[in-house]
C-alpha cells in the first residue's frame, strides 16, 4: 500500500530515504488521478522493500507542492537519494512508471 505523505513527514519519509521513491502528487476531484491511483497501488506492492511509494494529497499538503512546483496533477516524481531523477505528467499506463522506476533502482 502506497505511503501517505504530508508536509509534517516528508523530509523523514523521504529525504531521508535509503530508497528510491516514487511521489504521486493527486487530488480527490482529480479524474486522471483516480485513474493513475491503482496503478501506484500496484507498484507499491510490486516494490515493497525496494522502493519508497507515495501519495500526495496536493490540497491538503500545499508546501510538498510548492517546494517541487506541482501545477499540473497527476504529477508523479521519482526521487534518488533526495534529488528529483525523473518525472511523469499526467496518466499513463503501468509499464511507463514501472520502467521509470527501473531505472533508478
């Protein structure tokens, strides 16, 4: 199951991970969201122990938004050692985050 994150958990859940994270940046009104949700539901299993996943519930977290410039959602962000290494704007299909995160394992 994906982790949430928040502004009050972010720099222990993630910046200072050992792991590379994935960061779904979503809202509840969101269509394309509620489309890309499962998908980072299933990596979150598909990943466990290798990976970080989380969520990012960008109206209830503004600063997490801010601090990477979300402006468009679903925005997911793979992280390596606290530096952004990729990006993906909008939904897509599984293989496209699972080879993105791939790649930064």
């Amino acid at each position: 199951m994906a982790i949430e994150i928040t502004d009050s958990n972010f720099d222990e859940m993630i910046l200072k991970s050992d792991k590379p994270v994935v960061l779904d940046f979503w809202a509840e009104w969101c269509g394309p969201c509620r489309m890309v949700g499962p998908i980072v539901e299933e990596l979150a299993e598909d990943y466990k122990g290798k990976a970080i996943i989380g969520k990012v519930d960008v109206d209830s977290n503004p600063n997490i938004s801010l601090k990477y410039g979300i402006r468009n959602i679903p925005t997911i962000l793979f992280i390596k050692n606290g530096e952004i290494a990729d990006k993906q704007v909008g939904a897509v299909p599984k293989n496209v985050l699972a080879s993105k995160l791939d790649a930064i394992l």
